[in-house]
C-alpha cells in the first residue's frame, strides 16, 4: 500500500510542476515578462522544497524496508 501512496504522490508532484510552468507560460502573455518570471522561479522553488522532503521520506522508507527484509 505504502508503494502505492508514494507512486501517487509522485505523480501528483510532477503534475503540480506542470501547473506551475503552465501558470507561469500563461501569465507571460497575460500579466508581464517579471510576473511570469517571478511565478515561475517561487513555484519551482517551492516544488523543489516540497518534493525534496517528499523524496528523502520515499527513499528513507525504501532503506527501512531494506533493513526490514534482511531481518526476517
């Protein structure tokens, strides 16, 4: 079940970066070269944060279970 939280929430993490560049191409033809700028570099840089802790609690998952395995 666990592997399956973490291949959605992966797929949610990269959908939610597509957004942000899709926002971002939008707000270029509509609000300004510096918004859109702006939008796109907090946005990823916040993705970057929010997928950085994601990605270290999948990988500390996956060497617990590593662990797990090799004592039973």
């Amino acid at each position: 079940m666990k592997d399956f939280v973490i291949s959605v929430n992966n797929l949610v993490l990269y959908v939610s970066l597509a957004v942000i560049w899709l926002v971002a191409i939008v707000s270029l033809f509509t609000a300004g070269f510096l918004p859109a700028l702006g939008i796109f570099v907090a946005g990823t840089l916040v993705w970057c944060i929010v997928s950085g802790f994601w990605f270290v609690q999948s990988a500390t998952y996956e060497e617990l279970r590593k662990l797990n395995a090799n004592k039973v």
